[in-house]
C-alpha cells in the first residue's frame, strides 16, 4: 500500500504545475490503480484531471472504477460523453452499469451512444433495467458459456475464443440447446478426458446458481455458505443470464454494513467524513430533532408527576436509571435480531420462536435487573419502602416490555420491507425511554397512593 506523505504530495503538485507530463506518467507508472485513486483523493480536481489523461485505456478504467462514488461522480461530470463511453469499453458490464448508475437519464442515453461495441451497450441496457438490490442489479455478462452438445476439440476452440475478450475466468458454463445452465465445467476435465465425446458426460451437474430477481443478501449468504468465488444467475426457467463474482459481492456487504452502522447511530442518509459540512448535518438532524422532541414529551410526563416528585424526591433519583436500563435493553435485543437477520442465522417467518425465546431472556434479565436494584434500596433506603417497590416494578416491567420491543420492531420492519438496522438506533432508544417513563410514573403514583404518601 503506497503512503503519500506531504513531501510526496507536493512533489506531484510540483510536476503537475510544471505540466511535465514525462516525469507525471513515470510516477503513474508503476502504481496499483487503487494506489492511484487514493493519490486522487489528496488532490484536487484539476490536478487529479491532468494525472487521469495520462493514464492508458486499460489504467483509466480501472482508476475510475476503484474511486470511491463522490470522487468518480466529479471527475465524470468533468469528463465528454465521448470520453466516458470511451473508458466503458475497457470494464466489465457489471462495473459499467454500476457507474452508468451514477448519472442522470439524460447522461446515460448520450454515453451509450458514443459506445462503439453495439454488443455491449446493449447488455448495459439491458442490466440497467434489473433493481440494483437484486441479483440482475449486481451481475456482468462477461463469462465463458459451452453447449453440453459439444465435443472437446469444438469446447476447447470456443473457449479459446471466448476467453480473448476476458480479463479473469471463474468458472467455464455449461447450457443445453434452450440456453438452460446444465452444469459447469472443470478445466481438469480437459486434461482428464481429451477425448469425451460430449462435454454433458464430465461437467458437475446441479452447480449453485441463483434466480436474478434474487435479493443482495440473499446472494451474499450463498456466497458464503458455499465458499463460491463466481456464481451463474438464470432467469425463472433456468437459463443462464449472467455471473456474480466474489468481489462484487463483497463491496456491496461492505456499503451495506456501513449503511446500517450510520442508520443506527441515527444518521439518516449515506455520508462520509469527508462529506460537506452542511451534508453532514442534514443526515444527522433529523433524529437529533426527534430526541428533542421525545425530551419535551418526557418533559410533559414529568409535569404531571411533579406533586408526587416534589413530596418524595427520592423518586426522581432513579429516571435516569429506568431511561436508561429500557433503552440499553431494547437496543441489545434488536441487535442480535438484527444480525441474525442479516447473517442468515434468524428468518422473519420464526417470529412467534424468536420472540418466546426473548420472553424468557427478558425474564431472566428482568429478575436479576430488579433484585440488584431491590437489594440496593433496602439496604441504602430501608424506610422508603413506596420509592423501593417503585422503582423495583417498574424496572422488571420496563427491562421486559423493552425486550420484547427489542425482538417484534426490527422483525416487524423486515417483514415490511424496511431497513432493520432502523430498531438498533434512536427509534428503539426513544421509544424505550418514554415508555419507561410512563411505566414509572403511573407505578409510583399507584405505591404513593398506596402507602398513604400524599403529593
């Protein structure tokens, strides 16, 4: 990995100054096009043009696909149609569509005319109509395809061909006359049976494939269990369509976990650290203003238990720790569901399962929780026995309502097709805090009344 040091820095914006486009292309030469895209992000815009027009075809494709999607969109916008279609030409349909994505309507139909290989543009085409959450939305048509007909002098022929208009082959696919996917086969097989009449009596039959409509963590989970580094996606008949390889896989978990991370920490839209002050600041608001908004409302709880605080101030003592012990429950309880949502250990359809085995857990959590609490109390405040019993109560029925809140929230959303990760952040928190104070208030009130203790 190439450090780029200050002196390094204003070495390169020296050459870039001097417009030395000899020295620029020997400094270029030899780096990694990740190496390249991250000295990019330390310069600006200009200068990181002036570098870009130096590199080869080949270089400038790969540069702009390893960008991270803020830097790719300006230094596209800074591009001509002519020169984008240009730099297409050299990925793959899977790495073109993702970069076509980025731009508007307008923009995508004038690239795809400036592509001269017909072929190709039509397969972007036709890729950019699949949901890019889904399987279809993710895949390239670059791969090597048989007919199981074939003999393997005519296999090894094709794939010959086919192979000259590839940078990388995973796996060699194997279809029928319908252009169904039979199997897939192994290149040891050339070795092992030079002479097999017919590729469908060596290939390896029933290969893991998935339907194009599939969703991305549906795929990525395939991935994983299987230990795949490509996979075929077919159609609902089963004829081949494309391949999904490891590393698209992967880039996509990655940006779905930091999604997630940023959804429940409370930031509502995708940013990074070096985002725009005031991009920053729009994706944070939002659950900032709602917290205000649920301290106001707690405010108002309060209010009408003023009377009974003011006659025993001990009770006000322990909100924070009823606030608290509710929120801090709540978010555990969605985070396992959560990930197990996500990791494939948990499915939506073990509602009533999973929701039993929280019921016990809170149970458990509850009882503990309460018994600490009661012992502290009798022990610290053995005359208060109204605060004591109180505060015990109210804490088993909070721990408990906020475990099971915990568990039915990011299940619920599943099942409505929104975001999980939503019930690990703020909405679980403020929900468990007002309805821990409300729990509190009403249970005091009822030991107050109770025990004769008047407010």
């Amino acid at each position: 990995m190439k450090e780029y040091t200050p002196e390094y820095l204003e070495h390169i914006r020296n050459i870039i100054s001097s417009d030395d486009k000899d020295q620029a292309r020997k400094e270029l030469a030899d780096l990694h096009p990740a190496d390249i895209a991250e000295l990019y992000q330390n310069l600006d815009l200009a200068e990181a043009e002036f570098l870009y027009r130096l590199l080869d075809d080949d270089t400038a494709a790969d540069v702009l696909m390893e960008l991270d999607e803020d830097d790719r969109l300006k230094l596209l916008n800074a591009m001509p149609a002519e020169e984008i279609a240009k730099q297409i030409d050299h990925l793959d349909t899977d790495d073109a569509v993702d970069l076509i994505q980025q731009l508007d309507e307008d923009e995508r139909e004038e690239i795809l005319s400036h592509i001269d290989d017909v072929e190709q543009a039509g397969d972007i085409i036709d890729l950019l109509k699949y949901d890019e959450d889904t399987a279809g939305g993710l895949m390239g048509t670059e791969m090597i395809v048989v007919n199981e007909n074939w003999s393997m002098p005519e296999c090894i022929k094709e794939m010959r061909m086919q192979a000259e208009e590839m940078d990388e082959i995973y796996y060699i696919y194997v279809v029928d006359d319908d252009g169904k996917l039979s199997g897939i086969f192994p290149l040891k097989k050339m070795i092992t049976h030079p002479s097999v009449s017919k590729i469908k009596h060596v290939m390896e039959t029933d290969p893991v494939s998935v339907k194009v409509d599939t969703p991305i963590d549906e795929v990525a989970l395939d991935f994983e269990k299987y230990d795949l580094v490509a996979m075929p996606v077919v159609d609902s008949i089963g004829r081949l369509l494309g391949r999904i390889t490891v590393d698209d896989v992967m880039d996509t978990v990655r940006e779905s976990s930091e999604r997630d991370y940023q959804l429940a920490s409370g930031i509502s839209s995708d940013v990074d650290a070096d985002d725009t002050v005031m991009a920053q600041t729009k994706a944070r608001i939002p659950w900032l203003l709602v917290g205000i908004a649920s301290g106001i409302l707690a405010s108002l709880i309060l209010s009408g238990f003023e009377a009974q605080l003011q006659a025993v101030t001990a009770l006000a003592l322990f909100i924070p720790i009823i606030g608290g012990t509710g929120g801090n429950v709540g978010v555990q309880a969605s985070a396992i569901v959560v990930q197990g949502l996500a990791n494939g250990s948990l499915d939506v359809k073990e509602f009533s399962r999973q929701l039993g085995k929280e019921v016990l857990i809170g149970l458990l959590n509850a009882t503990i929780i309460s018994a600490v609490v009661l012992g502290y109390n009798l022990i610290m405040m053995p005359s208060d026995l109204a605060v004591t019993l109180s505060v015990t109560v109210s804490l088993f029925i909070v721990v408990m309502i906020a475990s099971i809140l915990g568990t039915v929230v990011p299940l619920s959303l599943e099942r409505l097709h929104v975001n999980p990760a939503l019930a690990t952040g703020p909405f679980i928190q403020i929900m468990n805090d007002i309805l821990g104070l409300i729990i509190y208030v009403g249970i005091a009130t009822w030991f107050l009344d109770i025990f004769g203790v008047n407010g």
